[in-house]
C-alpha cells in the first residue's frame, strides 16, 4: 500500500535528521577560545591577553592555561606572597632568575636586560596603550578563565599563596585543558 | 486522519531540516587558514609564508596578519621608504635596532649577529630553496591577504610609505582579524 | 492529487538531508591532532610531547611534524649515525653547532649554556617528571606519527641513518602535512 510505503519513509527521516544532529552537536566546536600561555616573555603575554579579551569582546568563552614560564603570570599579586618556605637549591636559584611578578617578564626579543621593555612601556604609555597589569586585570574582569599548570607549579615549588595574581584561579592538567581545547573554536600556543 | 498526520510530520522535518541547515552553515569552519605573525624572525616567517602558500595550494583563502615584531615583515619594499620625520627617542632607537626590510630579520636561533642567517641563505640557495624575498612576493601575487596591525604600528610611530612592501595592505586591529580566524579552519600563531 | 504531493515533498527532503549529511561529512573535523615542531627547543619540545600524549589519551590521532629545529628531535636514536659523508663548510659549519640529539636540545630560555637545561632536568627527575627522552620513546610507543619535513633534511644536508631515532618515520613536505593538519580538530605551531 502506497500510504504505508510512505509512513515508513517519513519514520526512516525523522530517525536520519536526529542521529545526525546529534552528531553535528558532538562534533561542531563550541563558542570557545583556548589559549596555552606556555612562553611567558612581556611581549607575548600581551599578545596573548589582546586575543583573549578580543575573543571575549566577540562573545566567546575564553580560558588561558599558564604552563611552564607562562605560570610566571600568576605571580605576585596584591598580597606579598610569602617565599619563606625552604627549596633544594636548583629551585632557589631558578627562583633568584625567574620573574616575580608580570612586569618583571622580559621581551622575546630585545630585552637588554629590561631597558628594551622599559622602553618599550613609556612608548604604550605615549600612544594610550594599557600595559600589562591593566590589560591582565581587565581579562580577569571581564571573564577570561585562567588556569594554571599543576605540573608547572610542582616543578618550581611555588606555593599556593605565590600563585595569587588570580585568586581562585583553577589548577589542572594538560590533558584536562587539552579536552577543552579540543572542543573550543581556536587553540593559540603562545 | 492518517494523512493530516503524514502531512504534519512532513512539515515538521523539512522545518527541522532547514534550522540544522542553518546551524550547519553558521558554525562550519570555513576554507579560511589565518596566520598571526606575531615573531618576525627569519625562520619563522619562513614558516609563515610556507604554510601560506601551501594552504593557498590546497584551495583555501590565506590571510597573514602581522603584528608586533612581524609588522616588520611589511617594512621597504620598492619604493624607498620616508624617515624623514621627527620621532621622540624611545622610537628613534628602538627604530636603529629594528630590521629595516625583510631581508635583515635575524634567525629566532644560532643568529650570531647575521652570521647564522647569511650561513642558511647560502645553504638555501645552493639546495634551491626559494629565499624570504621571493618567497613574499609569490605569496603576495598568488593572492595572500595581507594585514598589519593597526596598534602596532602606531606604536612603533611608522609612517604609511614605510609599511610600503605590500601595496594597499589591510591596516586593521586584533579584534577584527579574530573575527575572521574564529570563521577558519586553521589560526597559526608564529 | 495530494498523495503525489506528499510523496514529492518526501522525495525532496530525503534528498536534502544526504546533501547535508555529505557537507557535513565533509566538512567537519576529524579526531585529529597535529603538532608543527618547529622551534626544537628542549622545554617546547617537551610541550609538544606533552600534547600529543595527552591528546592520544583522549582518543584522537596525532602527527606531529618536524620541521627546520625541529627536525633535531629526531637525530641520533638507537644506531649511532653516519656522519662521514662529505658536506660543504656552511652545513658542517652549522652541523657543529645544532644538537646532535634530543637530549642536547637547548632551553627557549634561562639555557646559560646548558647549565639551566642540566638544573631544570635535576627538578624534574626529583618530582618525577618524565624527562624527554622517556616521553619520546612514550610517544613513539602509543602510537603518535612522526614526520620529518623533507625541506629541512636535505637543506641540513642529514643522511637517512641520522635521523634515524624514529625507524620508518615518514618523510613529507608541508604541504602533505598541512592538508592533514586542516582536517584537524587542533592544530599547534610549536
């Protein structure tokens, strides 16, 4: 019978339509922006924060994972951190190397020991443009998701109170961002 | 009656069918691959515009922007650029340390004040590799779109005759080349 | 007749619904993830080792590609390498100055020499921490692909016996990879 021919049809479409939208909804990336701040220099940092409040500005949900010298950005902070608690030796001196706090960063290139960044600073601070600090909070505030890289962190025996530039800033693993990654719209290694 | 019924779950799938045609279309990446050029050393933009015109091969839509370090990728060109003007001296300096045209980007490693750069250039030519020149003005003419960073060169106080390399180079900001990249199908960030 | 009608409709929507699902087929991302090693500094290799392992632990695919520095990752390995062969003085020049295995793979920073290197080793094996050597041959083992960037080897002016630390690793240019790399659900420029 031709009606029966057809009913079966239409039940075959409607199963069709569903599985693959519900296999589109899997698949699509999401409204979501990734950034891995891996490198930690002045200069890159600020690239990565101008995407991440850009990204947030065009209505994406924006996360960025600090690893090895980008953890250097959460340094610091308001409280003084407390750095009182004893290290094996290759710790303190990486520490008695590694910046303390965000303007602390040098440049990828250029740096000559500071001056090429201080230089480059009063340049920003002629043309209006905001520096770190500002542009690091203004992320906060907006929105943007930090997280900081539990290996990293381990690895330099920084305490929990030396992370504190974002207070309650999420601490994960690689492949616990990289699942988040793999969803999101665009991944930046910086 | 059973065709009233046919007849409201065929109107239901091709209106269900036409809203995951629309999703579909907004959220499938396009035959875009963006570049954010951030680095401009040597090697690196070497990378860049490799990748540029392979994906330009492959039948995609390439678009570069070149921002910080890399706005000096856009730097000459055949006109001889204008100086002249007066520039406060952070700019001035900074203006001495900078490459002045694609030629004189130092390697990102083993540069050795333009040694190591000269070194791979002679390898390059002997192995006959396409060097950075030749390599720019192919990307350019088989139809790479060109952007520079609106900030960054305001920043670095350029005139538009010295950003000359590209003729009519997309000037533009952050927020607008990450609309595109977000629309893409690869963002490489160099 | 409104059966005849029905039947149309039908016959359109079925028709419509696998154009849709060969677009999306075609166009949505695979489980893919590919890794551009380009850089071949010790801490950024480790990064992208990092990468692939964990994104062969969520289930996708990996290929990482090195290329220019990067193509030091695979120097050396098991069979100690020719290196007899005759190369003009600007690649033995350089041969003498790259890394000739991944162990001697400098840092992107603090490296001093290697001194930092040799510290950040010494952290990492007191926490734990697999050193590159150990998450290579991890990598090599759970089944992440390796290529090597054809351009590179022969501009190094490398035999077959010296890249030999990943026995039958594929040998290809950017282009091949790169059409992999835009099928992707990640792509990462390392």
């Amino acid at each position: 019978m031709p009606e029966t021919n057809l009913e079966q049809r239409l039940a075959n479409l409607e199963q069709e339509l569903s599985r693959l939208r519900a296999e589109f909804a899997e698949r699509r990336p999401e409204d979501l922006v990734c950034i891995i701040c891996f490198s930690g220099e002045w200069d890159k940092v600020f690239a990565a924060l101008t995407l991440a409040t850009s990204a947030l500005a065009l209505g994406s949900e924006v996360h960025v994972f600090c690893t090895f010298w980008g953890a250097s950005l959460l340094r610091g902070g308001p409280a003084t951190p407390c750095r009182s608690h004893k290290r094996p030796w290759p710790q303190r001196l990486l520490d008695l190397l590694m910046p303390k706090s965000i303007e602390d960063l040098p440049l990828s290139r250029m740096n000559f020991f500071g001056i090429g960044r201080r230089m480059l600073r009063s340049m920003m601070k002629k043309k209006g443009v905001a520096d770190l600090t500002t542009l690091m909070a203004e992320a906060r505030e907006l929105g943007v998701h930090f997280h900081v890289c539990d290996t990293s962190v381990s690895l330099f025996g920084w305490s929990d109170a030396e992370i504190g530039r974002i207070p309650g800033c999420d601490r994960c693993g690689a492949a616990t961002f990289l699942a988040l990654a793999l969803k999101s719209r665009a991944v930046f290694f910086i």
